[in-house]
C-alpha cells in the first residue's frame, strides 16, 4: 500500500513554489488570465486532460484512471482581491493594488499538488478525479455559470470536496462541519425618491434621508420581529448617502445592504420581505423607491456522511484531537452552488496563530507548512471514496 503521508511531504517544496508563483500574480474576479494560463500549464504537464475558457477563466483537469467508477471534484478557487499587499514577503503581489488576501493561492497550490500526488498513485483507484479551478469567488461568482456550461457532467460528478485556508482555528488544525457551515448571501440596493428643497422649509420637502433613517430602522425589525430567535439571520444596511449640504433637504436618499441566512426557505423570501417593508414605509410618507435586489450564493451544506469520511481522512492526517468543528460562519462561499449538485464536504484548514490576521486584511499571511495538510486530507479523501 502506498504511503500517502510520505509521498505528499515529498512534494512539500513543490505545493510551497507553487503556492508563491500564484501570490505574486493575482488577479481579481473575470481577470485571471495568467492565472488561468498558470493553472492549465501545470496540469497539461502532469499529463491530465485540460479544458480551458469555462466561464471565461475557469480551468478543469481530468484524471481518469481507466477504470470504471465515480467521479470527484477537488475544487479550487482562483481569483484575488482588489487590496494593495502590505505582507512585505519576498514573493508579494507584483500587481498593483491586487492581492491574494482570501487564500486562494493555497487553495490552488493544494489543488495542483493533490493532482500531482494523485496522479502518481491512480492504479490504487478507480473512476476519475475532476480538478475544477474556478474564477470569480469574491464575486460575481463563477461556480453557478460552470455548472451552466457543464462543467458538472461528462463525466457527471458524484462527490465534490473543496478546503478554505480558515484563521479561526488553530494552525496545524483541519474543521469540519456536518451540515450548513456558511450563510446564504444577497445584495439590495435601495433609492429612495423624495422631493429637496431648503433646509428650513420642510413641510415644502419629502425628505429622503428621513424615510431612509424609518427604512433603516424597519428593516432591522425583521430580525428581531419577523423571524424565530433561534433562526440566525442578519439584515445590514452597509451605506446610506444622501444630502449635499448642511441647509439642504435632501431630494434623494441611496442605501445598500446585504442579508444572510442558512435557511434555504428563508433565502429564498428575502427579496419579498424587503421590498415589502420598504414599499409600506415609502408608501406611507410618500416617496417613490426604486429597489434591486440580486440574489448571491446559497448556504453552504455540507453531506453528513461525506463530513464523517472528511474528519476520518483529516485524523489520519492531524491526529483526531487536531480535528475540530469549527463555527458556522455568515460569510458566504459559491462552493454552495457545487454542494447542491453532488454530496460533498467544504474544510477549514487552520491557519490562526499569535499575531497574524484574518482574511481579506493587506497583512493577511500564514505559516506554509500547513499546506501538505491540505493537500494530504484531499488526496486521502480521495483514495478512500474512490478505492
């Protein structure tokens, strides 16, 4: 039997390189041509049959052993943020004013380097590994048009297994969660029509600001109100702009927001309860509203049984004490999209330790020596489902 943990370390040096190209080229959602082309390069020279151009950036690797059976996806995500990189490391981002500050570099290095480990080892497995590199995750999204332009057939995925470097859990840790992990999330913009005019004259005015200060406040009662106190939900109104100057009613008033839930019934009603509150405020105090409202990723679920195959691949990899069951989170992650196609597991990989940040920070670093955790537990996953 092959020694997995072995071969993995063997190729420490290799996930770490590979990790540092990817940081110092990233490339924010719908961009990542180099990337891209990084990607499918590494994969070509491994010998796997690379399809390119899916949902414009998206990158797919199969590895078919020939031998009947099913078909994992091992799910990477490329894309980076618009931040200017402040880590003063030796491989920083050389574009300016963008970085890989959510690690999707590790995700991808991981990836790659599972492909590689994989393929060295495919005659003790059957069916085909599917190695998805997918634009967009920081938004708008890539996951949901992949799966519109097949990327989840021929051949048809049946598990799917993805990992996220996660700085609440202790390095050297691997989370796992049965059931919802991150939050559904949406977008609603709002703006509001009233009618200006001089600051000391208001009974001439229709006050925008002021009914955007009622649709605030109103919208924050669905919370607390509208839903049980053991559903988490969260209803933020994130800008507010109206107003030009201190002796000026403001005509106009502009707010946008964001919801989150893990309930698939409640994400669904999100944009008729919204509207419903702020048409009964506006109505009210007669203003006129325009509202938009753009439906984002759903909860993130996690297969019970996949979850259990994950932790017993993660104790063989960390010890069952370092695997550990980290809190859900209202973040939100298109991985969601593929969890509602096949049954699959979404991990965290720990990266907290003393001093260092949390994601999406221009100082967000980690230890590299976790990566060979990451890339054992996917291709332990891997040899287990498949064997």
């Amino acid at each position: 039997m092959v020694d997995i943990h072995k071969l993995v370390n063997e190729h420490k040096e290799l996930v770490i390189n590979t990790r540092r190209d990817l940081h110092r080229i990233p490339e924010v959602g719908y961009t990542e041509e180099k990337t891209s082309a990084y990607v499918a390069d590494y994969l070509t020279r491994e010998g796997l049959e690379v399809q390119t151009g899916i949902a414009q950036f998206g990158v797919v690797g199969l590895l078919n052993t020939g031998k009947p059976g099913p078909t994992l996806m091992v799910r990477a995500d490329i894309d980076a943020l618009p931040l200017q990189e402040e880590t003063g490391l030796d491989f920083a981002s050389t574009h300016d004013g963008v970085m890989h500050a959510c690690g999707h570099d590790a995700h991808m290095a991981m990836g790659l380097a599972a492909a590689t480990v994989l393929n060295k080892v495919k005659d003790e497995f059957t069916g085909t590994v599917k190695f998805i590199f997918q634009p967009a995750e920081e938004g708008p999204g890539g996951a949901e048009p992949m799966i519109k332009e097949g990327v989840m057939e021929n051949p048809k995925v049946d598990y799917a297994i993805g990992c996220h470097v996660w700085p609440e859990i202790p390095e050297g840790t691997i989370g796992v969660r049965s059931g919802p992990f991150l939050a559904a999330m949406d977008r609603w913009d709002l703006k509001i029509i009233g009618k200006g005019g001089h600051g000391a004259m208001p009974h001439q005015c229709v006050d925008a600001l002021e009914v955007g200060t009622q649709v605030v406040n109103a919208l924050q009662r669905i919370s607390s109100r509208h839903m049980s106190p053991l559903e988490p939900v969260v209803v933020t109104v994130g800008s507010f702009h109206a107003g030009t100057a201190f002796n000026i009613i403001p005509g106009e008033a502009e707010l946008s927001g964001t919801t989150r839930t893990f309930n698939l019934d409640v994400w669904h009603s999100w944009e008729e309860r919204l509207e419903k509150v702020i048409g009964g405020v506006c109505e009210s105090m007669g203003v006129a509203y325009e509202f938009k409202f753009s439906k984002g990723y759903p909860p993130t679920i996690n297969d019970e049984a996949m979850s259990d195959l994950v932790r017993q691949c993660a104790a063989d990899v960390v010890g069952a004490d370092n695997v550990v069951e980290p809190a859900k989170t209202m973040g939100g992650e298109d991985m969601s999209f593929f969890l509602q196609k096949a049954k699959g597991c979404f991990f965290a990989l720990g990266t907290g330790s003393e001093g260092r940040t949390g994601v999406h920070n221009p100082q967000f670093t980690f230890n590299e020596d976790i990566l060979p955790l990451g890339v054992e537990t996917h291709c332990r996953y891997a040899l287990e489902l498949l064997a």
